[in-house]
C-alpha cells in the first residue's frame, strides 16, 4: 500500500492555543477519510497542513513521499506537494473575472505550462464530467452554488492531484443542490481518488468513507469504519458529538 498522507506526533499552535495535539495519521492511497468533530475541534487545521496551508510547530508530516517540514524549516517540498493535492473550499473561492473555463485552465497553464490547447481540452472534459460542460463560458456570479462548487472541483482536478482535501464543501449551499455537489464527490471516491473530507453529511460520510475520524480538541479521539463509528461510538465524546448531529 502507497501511503498518500503521513502525520506523525504532529503538534500545531495558534500562539498560545494547541490545536492540533500529537496527531497520528496515514492515509493510503485510494482512501475516503471522513473527518468529523465539533465547531473549533480543529478540523480545517488539520487538513490545510496536509497542503501547508497551515504550518505545524512539531513532529513529522509526509504527502506523496515529500517531507514538508514544521515551521522554520525548509520548505523546498511544498510546491510539489501543492501541485499534487487539490483543494475544496466551503465558499468555492473562484476567480470571479475569469470565466469557468479559464478558472479550470489557469493552474495547469501557470504551474505546469500546459499549452491553451491542451489546457481547454481538460477543462472542456472535467466541466463535462462534473455535469456542466454548457456553462462553460458563463462568470461564477452567473451559476448557481452547487455548479460552482463543481465547477471548483473541476478546477482543482485540472492539477492532477493525488490527493483531495475537502472542507466543508456543502456546508455554503441551499439544501436542493447539496446532493449534485455529493454525486460528483461520490463519483470521485468510486474512481480511486484519495481524499480527505471535512462534513456535516453524515449520510455521506456512512455511505463513502472507508474511514471515519472524530476530533475533538485537537485529538483524534476515535476513528474507525463508518458503521462502527456511527451505530458504536466507543468514546464518550463521539457519543455525546453523534447524539447532537444525528439528532436533527
Ligand atoms: N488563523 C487562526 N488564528 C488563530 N486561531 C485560529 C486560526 N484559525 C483557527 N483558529 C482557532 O483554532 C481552533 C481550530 O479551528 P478550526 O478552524 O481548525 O476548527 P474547525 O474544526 O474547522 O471548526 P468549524 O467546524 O467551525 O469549521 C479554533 O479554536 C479556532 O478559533
Ligand atoms: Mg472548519
């Protein structure tokens, strides 16, 4: 098994506040790991390290094989590392003077010179596959939540990634188009594709996630298959976490 993420006694702060303790962490090439906890637990922290986003005060970090060291050390590793995991955001953040297509064809023509060509080809094909190659030509002010949201999926895919990290990626959107974002999520995780996912959806989370991890303060507290994790918790706070969730 290729190990995709490797996090080791990974400790990071936020000048006096420890948000991340001692995390240990792999995650295998082809895993869906679901990443669930309260509101501050630390769960975006925790995957904005993954592409150093975020830098860790301690202990090890490794994604595809590259060492991205803590804070102060070098960093020669992040630009490949960058290049090789892609990232969802809640609020989508696309650039809203390029048109869909150019938001998809910019990354690979910046970072990889890709030729326009080329480029336009793969936009063309992932708007395709995310289920809106006729919005093509249209600004993201013009498209609904959910198409730019997957319009942001297509994006980060044009890289090729090994990895992708999501965070939140519904959570910003109208209940109706909430499941069209999943499908494609869902989609993806059937393909192969690794990824780390920051949810609330926690029938998504049941029915995709080889693996579900509950944070709380910090730690990872318990983690495990979805259907053990859900209908077993082990621990008293992922008890206490799933009976609030689950409750509504
Ligand atoms: N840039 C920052 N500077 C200082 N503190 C921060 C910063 N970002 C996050 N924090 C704090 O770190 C803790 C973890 O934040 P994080 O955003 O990782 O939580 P989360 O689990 O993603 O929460 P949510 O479910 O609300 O998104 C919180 O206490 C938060 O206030
Ligand atoms: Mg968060």
């Amino acid at each position: 098994m290729t190990q995709i993420v490797e996090m080791k006694g990974m400790n990071k702060y936020f000048g006096k506040l420890h948000v991340l303790k001692n995390i240990d962490l792999t995650v295998e090439q082809g895993e869906v790991v679901v990443i669930i906890g309260a509101s501050g637990s630390g769960k975006s922290t925790l995957i904005r390290c993954v592409n150093g986003l975020e830098e860790y005060e301690n202990g090890k970090l490794v994604v595809d094989g590259h060492a991205l060291a803590p804070k102060g050390g070098n960093q020669k590793s992040l630009a490949e590392i960058r290049k090789e995991v892609g990232m969802v955001f809640q609020q989508f953040n696309l650039f809203p003077h390029l048109t869909v297509r150019k938001n998809v064809m910019l990354a690979p023509m910046k970072v990889k010179s890709t030729s326009q060509t080329v480029a336009n080809a793969t936009a063309e094909r992932l708007l395709d596959r995310v289920g809106i190659g006729n919005q093509a030509d249209k600004y993201p002010s013009q498209l609904s939540g959910g198409q730019q949201q997957r319009v942001a999926i297509a994006r980060a895919l044009a890289m090729e990634p090994r990895l992708m990290l999501f965070d939140e990626p519904t959570s910003a959107l109208d209940p109706e188009m909430i499941g069209e974002v999943l499908d494609v999520m869902r989609e993806l995780a059937r393909e192969g594709m690794t990824m780390m996912v920051v949810t609330h959806e926690m029938g998504f989370a049941r029915e995709v996630a080889d693996r579900v991890i509950y944070i709380h303060e910090g730690q990872i507290v318990e983690q495990g298959k979805p259907a053990d994790v859900f209908d077993n918790p082990q621990n008293e706070r992922t008890q206490a976490f799933l009976s609030r969730v689950l409750s509504h």
